[in-house]
C-alpha cells in the first residue's frame, strides 16, 4: 500500500512539475511575441530566453508523458535546485518579478515560497524507487515517438518564430529608450525626450545632469543618493550645473520614493501614456536642451560628467 502510494504521488508531483513547465515556457514565449525585453544582464536577456524556453518546455513535456521516469525526476530535480538559488538571489537583490512567467510579474518571494521550493521538496520527498536511471527496458516505441516526434517538430517551429518575429521597438502602447539616437547634432529642436517629461521647461537651458531612475531598479538605490549629495555639495553653484531626477512609471508611492523629499534637485516624471523600457539608471547630460553623452546602466562621477562637458566645449 505504502509502495503504491509513493508511485502515485511521485506520478502527481512529476505531472505537476511539467505542467508548471510548460506553462511558464509558453508564457515567456508570448512575453518574446509581444513585447521587447530589457536587461542589466545576459540571466534577464532575450537570448537567455530563447535558450530557456525549448530546455523549459522540452523538459515540461518530458515529466508530464512519463518516459524515462527517473533520469526525468532528477532532471527535474536539478533544475529546481538551481531555480529556487537564482529567485533568491533575486528576492534578496529586491527585484519586482522573478521573471519566470514572462509578462506575469511574480514577487520572486512568492515564486520561492508557492512554487520552486515546493515542487522542489515534492520531488524530493516523492522520488521514484525501484527504477532504473536508464534502460533496459525501453519504453514502447510507439509511445515514445508519439511524444518524441511532435515535440521536437514544436520546438523546431517556435525557434525560429522567436528567432524572426521580434516585437518592435516602439508602438502605441510601449517604446523601447535607445539613447544612442538622442546625440544627434542636426536635430536643432531639442531633446525628443522633453515633450514627454512634466518638467520639461526647466531642463531646456543650462547644463543638467539627467537621471532616469524607477524604485525597482537595484543600482538607482545607490545613484540617487550621490547624486543627492552632490547637488547639496555643490550648493551656491546651481546655475552651472543642476541635477535633476526623472521617474519612469509605474511611479513609486511618496514613502516609498528613494529620492529624499528634501532634495534640492529638480523632480519629473515620465509620462505614464505608454510603458518605457529603460534600462536603468541612466544619466544624460544635457546642454541647452541637447544631449551631449549620456550613461546606461551606470553611475559616472561628476568629474567624469564636467570632462565631458569641457571636451563637447572645445
């Protein structure tokens, strides 16, 4: 009884680990469809993705069919072993989503806690005893081809889908921050950005230091501080370079804002008309309402940004 017990709920929990697969896989295959992915590193990045969905979904449909049940579970195992160390790593860095279900944002708190370290303890606590890791004996042909054959003819068709069918960078409902094309001397006008920025004409003169910043990005919690600080170092000489901080939405909650409410640097926002892929922090140094450099991702120090400065004036 106890034996037949431990079968059925190894086959549950095996079934429940492939299910959640595949889900996860065909959700991250949609996210690849609709809309571009910004990244600080290559675990977050489009090609990661499409590196993870055929391993996600071909493991899926390997754990839901059966075949090969013990090399399966330890598979299985292993993976979730290395997801539950890579969501707590993201837990404790304060990331907004783990990042597993594609444009399904999950504290990854809640993905560590419902489902990694479960389906992770299930497998363990419900392995498969008295199989062999490998055959003999072999599985009927029949079902292992009828699983074999048309998952592999999945996969080789959504590859290349992914591969080709790049969502746009910019539509109606999102637009993708390329920076590289605001240092444009021809575009006399002025900024692009501007007409989107609720402070817009307070950054149309002098020399500002521009920081775009979101309350779920890691490093910004360190940039808006020193910059903070420096804006107060420099008091008395705010005519010749003033900082100003610019909120991408979804816009955090005036407790939960890390910009400090005393700050004498200018605060903005983006408009919320559409979503923005930046990727964060980025500091443009503007001149007259131009760009004249600007910094992805990092956190230059004021000597570097006046160096630019000195070098556009030459």
């Amino acid at each position: 009884m106890k034996h037949s017990f431990m079968k059925k709920a190894n086959q549950t929990v095996m079934f429940v680990t492939g299910f959640v697969l595949i889900v996860a896989a065909v959700l991250k295959i949609h996210h690849l469809l609709t809309e571009p992915i910004m990244s600080e590193g290559f675990w977050e990045s489009w090609e990661f993705f499409l590196i993870q969905i055929p391993l996600e979904l071909g493991l899926g449909i390997w754990l839901v069919c059966g075949l090969f049940r013990k090399l399966a579970w330890m598979v299985a195992a292993l993976a979730f072993g290395l997801f539950i160390a890579v969501t707590l790593q993201k837990g404790l860095v304060g990331a907004e989503s783990c990042g597993c279900f594609g444009r399904v944002k999950v504290n990854p708190w809640i993905t560590l806690s419902v489902v990694d370290i479960p389906l992770f303890l299930g497998l363990v606590i419900f392995r498969p005893k008295d199989l062999k890791l490998l055959p003999p004996p072999w599985p009927s042909a029949k079902h292992f081809f009828s699983v074999a054959i048309p998952t592999f003819i999945a996969i080789g068709i959504i590859m290349p889908v992914l591969i080709f069918n790049k969502p746009p960078d910019k539509t109606d409902k999102y637009e993708v921050v390329k920076p590289e094309e605001w240092i444009r001397k021809e575009h006399s006008e002025g900024w692009s950005m501007l007409e989107h920025i609720d402070i817009a004409a307070s950054l149309r003169l002098d020399i500002i230091i521009v920081v775009f910043y979101s309350a779920g990005c890691d490093t910004c919690h360190y940039t808006i501080p020193l910059y903070d600080q420096m804006s107060r170092d420099m008091a008395g000489n705010e005519d010749s370079v003033r900082f100003a901080f610019i909120e991408i939405p979804p816009y955090a909650s005036e407790i939960d804002s890390i910009v400090p409410v005393d700050t004498p640097c200018l605060r903005g926002k983006l408009d919320s008309s559409k979503d923005w892929y930046v990727q964060t922090p980025l500091v443009v140094l503007l001149q007259d309402g131009l760009v004249v450099r600007f910094w992805e991702g990092e956190t230059p120090q004021l000597n570097e940004i006046l160096d630019a400065v000195f070098a556009e004036s030459e």
